[in-house]
C-alpha cells in the first residue's frame, strides 16, 4: 500500500511567501489540522542553500536566501518542478524520508523515459543526495528538515528551466557538478519535452505508491 498523500497544485509562487505558508502548512500538520501533504510550485528565479554552504559558493547577480534544510546550494526558477512535502513520519516508524523521497523521483523519470537512479557515494556524503541520469548528470536536488516527526522543504526538479543559471554558483557543494534538465535529455532523445502536467502526475503518482 502506497503513502496516502493530499496533492496540491499551486502556481508560480514567491519564495518567501512559500517559506512563510511553509511554516503554517508544517505547525497545521504537527496539530492533526492537516493531512499529509505534497505541494507542487514553482518560483521566480533564485539561489537557495543551507547553513553548511560555503560563501565562495554562492552566486554573484543571482538573490540568495539561507534556509532551515539540509543540503547546500541549488537554483529555483520557473520551468522547474518544486516539490515541497509536508507530512507526519512519527506514525510510519524508521523511514528514510530522502530516500523514499528520490525513489519516487526515480520511478516518475523512468515512466516517463528518462532513465535515473540514486548515486551512491562511497562516504555516503550527503551532498549526492538527489536524482541522477546514468551518467552522472543532476536533474533532481532534494533538501529536508525534520521538525516535531513533520517534513518540509523537499525537491527541484529540472523540467524546462534556464539551465545557465546553474553556471553562476556551485551547486549542491560540488564543484563539477553537471546539472541537466528533462528538455535537455529529451533534445538527446530526439523526441518532445514532458508537459509540466505529464510530470505533475508522473511525480505525484510514484510518490504516493510508494509505502
């Protein structure tokens, strides 16, 4: 049995207000106000990290916000799928909400044709946590908090973008890091770009039929 997710479609959202209802959506949980929750969004364009990012990281001509999540810098804007996952872990017992997180993720690019996967590290740094092509290409980074046994924060994943954007900062704390996006791998495929309701779906489904 799969984790019965409420699913809610927002659009183009601004990130500080997205951080503010975050808020309200995580204390609403923690309450048993809510159910558990996935909200999918987008933002205007920005750079967001965690508090382990080093400055010579971040990005000159691009607005930065320093958020309360694990994992460092990566690039929000709009053609990008933005996942935010707000539910309950205390009821399901041990569970790897980052891996079960980019499982899903996995599951969702495979239907839809593009192969992905996990990428292990053998020091198992988190900074490799996220969605991968077979060649080592990011096309998916994932960042969470855990606060009173309820997520938040949750993915980005790189559907149409401006991919250039990522040139200008050192994204996830990796230096060679290549990031890449669902219209690119399908320019390579020779074939069309998933439209944004084909990923909504594809996720939202994978997601939630995963225990």
């Amino acid at each position: 049995m799969g984790w019965p997710v409420k699913r809610v479609d927002l659009g183009e959202v601004d990130y500080h207000r997205a951080l503010a209802d975050m808020r309200t959506w995580v204390e609403e949980r923690q309450q048993n106000l809510a159910e558990d929750r996935l909200f999918l969004l987008s933002h205007p364009p920005i750079v967001t990290y965690g508090p382990r990012t080093k400055p010579e990281d971040l990005p000159a001509g691009l607005p930065a916000v320093e958020v309360d999540r694990g994992g460092f810098a990566t690039y929000h804007g709009p053609g990008q799928l933005v996942g935010y996952l707000v539910v309950d872990v205390k009821a399901r017992g041990p569970v790897d909400i980052v891996r079960w997180l980019e499982n899903g993720l996995v599951d969702a690019l495979n239907t839809l044709g593009f192969p992905a996967g996990r990428r292990e590290s053998p020091h198992g740094h988190s900074s490799l946590a996220g969605v991968w092509t077979p060649d080592h290409r990011k096309v998916a980074s994932i960042g969470m908090r855990i606060r009173r046994g309820v997520t938040s924060h949750g993915f980005a994943l790189n559907v149409d973008p401006d991919m250039t954007a990522f040139h200008h900062f050192t994204a996830c704390g990796l230096a060679d890091v290549a990031m890449v996006s669902l219209a690119e791998l399908a320019a390579e495929q020779q074939r069309g770009t998933p439209t944004d309701a084909e990923v909504r779906d594809a996720v939202f489904e994978s997601l939630t039929s995963r225990s």
